[in-house]
C-alpha cells in the first residue's frame, strides 16, 4: 500500500520519510519552476542539516520522450543514487515512474510530489512516454509514498486550475461507471465527486483550504482509476488537445459531457445503473439525468475558451483517431457512428 506523507512543520514528514528509507543521495526529477517554492529551500539545504546529497534532472517536456528516461536512469546508475522523489505535474512524475521500472530495482524508494491537483498520476502505476513520437503506456510503476503539498499549488494559473479540476471530476465520473469498477475503487470515485465539487471554489480562488481539498480529490480519483481505469471520455479526448491546444482535463470534460447523456440512452446492466446512482447522489442530485446536467452547466459556468472553428477537422477524421481497446471499459458500445455523432456534438459545442 502506498505511504501518504503530511508535510508537516518545516517538512518533518519529508524528513522522517527520506531517515526512514535511509537515503543519503536522491535522484530529484523536476521542472524549473521548483525554484520558486519553499520546497526548493528545504531539499538544496539537506546536504548540510542531514548530509543527503540532491541530483536535479530536468532534462525532460512535456509529453517526455524515451530518451529522457534512459538518460535519467542513466545519471542515476552514475551517481549512485539510493531514492527518487518527483516534484512536478504529471510529466515529471511519469518521467520518474520510468527512471524507476529502467533501473530495475523495485525496491528503490520513489517519492511522488504533486505540483498539480488533476492527473492523480502520484497514485496510479501508469505512466505515459513518448518513443519516436508515439505513445507508449508503462506500467506498474506506482510511487511507494506520495506526498500532498498544497503549497505548490498556490501560483498555478487560473486556466490551469480550471483544466486539472475537470480532469479530478473525470476521473471521479468515469471509474465509477467503468466496466471494471470494484466496491473499493466506487469508495474512492464518490469521495472524490464529493470533495471536488466541495472544493471546487476554494481551489480556483487559491485558497489554501480549497487547494488542499482539491489535492486530496485528485489523489482520490488517482486511486479510482489505478483500479478501474478510465472510459471513452478520456479515450477521446487526447486528439482535442493536440489538435486545439487545449488542457487535458479541459478536453476530457468537453468529451465526458457529451458522453454522459449518451450513456443514459441506453439500456444499462444494474452494475452501471448503481454507479450512475452513486455518481447522481455524489453531485447531489436525484438521477443521473439531473447529474448529467448538473455537469454541463458546471462545465459551461467556467467560462473556458471554445474550440476555434478555423482548424479544418472532421469528426470522422477525431473518430478514427480514437484507439478502440481503450473504449472497452465504457459500459456502452460506441461504434464509428457513434464517436462521430459524440465529436459532431463536441465540436459546436
């Protein structure tokens, strides 16, 4: 089971967890903007106060390719490094989920800090890597500790605050209703709709109340889908950020909402109906058609740019794009027509 460290006074958690797995040099995988936190000051200053010596890599973007990771775990095996501990969005951490599965060493210690409150990829065993341009999933690589700072949270900017939180709902929403749903990972999926919504304000006027709540719910929804994964929502929405420009989360919300109606068009086996039920009472409303609408209006109350119409795409073109083993865990069948009749609807919006 995955360790939850709490930061603590002056980082006493951090502390005690870098004591207790003994070690003396850490492989710390994280971004520029790791300078302007507090967090930055604390770890440059361990060598001194507990003679741990730090290795920064930053040699990696946005959607990391192979070779960052086999030059990182390279730098590793050079420096011999005795933890990992990532700081940063999903990117940082993925790229240290795969440092850690190209070492081979399972008992290494990996860290996950997140510097967001969306992906949840702190409490997933998956990650995402790019080879010659194309996406490769790893897999079982989860962090054996993770740690919440709400802190980090305070200077992400109010588009990406509106993004990530979508991105926390979705994932709350879809492993709810995913085929492969268990009674733990419902457990995980309702308190994280719950504290989302509840949170929902704190976190986009950067409270820090509401940062930390909204930390909590994305750790939540992490939790949900490393069991039960994602549906087509999330299946169809990584061509619209590429091809828009547009946050991860922004996008899966734009497909979720057209797909939760959908999915109430069906006739539904008593396994999705339940969580539909779930979901509707997580929201706080009587039925799934109610929760449905409760989620397009939230969606449509953030006030988030539209897709631009100069970009010459066609829903058949985004259908093909989706990759039809992905859309196996969605409790419906969506065929070509469907996917288009979906992206027709998503894209006039």
């Amino acid at each position: 089971m995955q360790e939850l460290i709490v930061p603590g006074n002056a980082y006493a958690g951090l502390d005690a967890y870098l004591e207790q797995h003994q070690i003396t040099r850490l492989f710390l995988v994280c971004g520029n903007s790791i300078a302007q936190f507090p967090l930055w000051d604390h770890l440059t200053a361990l060598e001194q106060r507990r003679n741990i010596r730090i290795f920064r890599f930053s040699d990696f973007h946005p959607n990391p390719d192979l070779s960052s990771v086999q030059l990182g775990a390279a730098q590793y095996i050079a420096r011999a490094c005795s933890g990992i501990a990532a700081v940063g969005g999903g990117s940082a951490i993925d790229v240290a989920k795969c440092i850690w599965r190209e070492i081979g060493t399972p008992d290494t210690p990996l860290l996950a800090i997140p510097t967001t409150a969306g992906s949840g990829s702190e409490a997933t065993s998956f990650a995402v890597i790019y080879k010659n341009g194309v996406k490769q999933s790893v897999g079982n690589c989860l962090p054996n500790a993770a740690m919440l700072d709400p802190t980090l949270l305070r200077t992400l900017p109010l588009y990406q605050r509106k993004a990530t939180l979508l991105d926390a709902l979705c994932h709350g929403i879809e492993s709810c209703w995913s085929m492969h749903t268990t009674p733990e990972s419902r457990a995980y999926s309702v308190r994280a709709i719950r504290q989302v919504l509840e949170h929902a304000e704190g976190y986009l006027t950067n409270q820090d109340a509401g940062n930390a709540g909204m930390l909590q719910a994305a750790n939540l929804a992490g939790k949900a889908i490393h069991i039960a994964k994602t549906t087509a929502a999330h299946a169809m929405c990584y061509r619209l950020t590429t091809l828009f420009g547009i946050a991860h989360g922004h996008a899966a919300a734009l497909c979720l909402s057209a797909l939760f109606p959908e999915l109430l068009r069906h006739s539904l086996p008593e396994q999705t109906s339940a969580a539909l039920r779930e979901i509707a009472a997580a929201m706080d409303c009587p039925n799934g058609t109610t929760a449905a609408q409760k989620f397009a209006s939230f969606l449509q109350a953030l006030h988030l740019p539209g897709l631009s119409r100069e970009i010459p795409i066609t829903p058949k073109v985004l259908a093909a794009s989706v990759d039809p083993d992905r859309l196996a865990n969605t409790p419906i069948p969506l065929g070509t027509t469907d996917l288009c009749r979906l992206y027709e609807q998503i894209l006039h919006a």
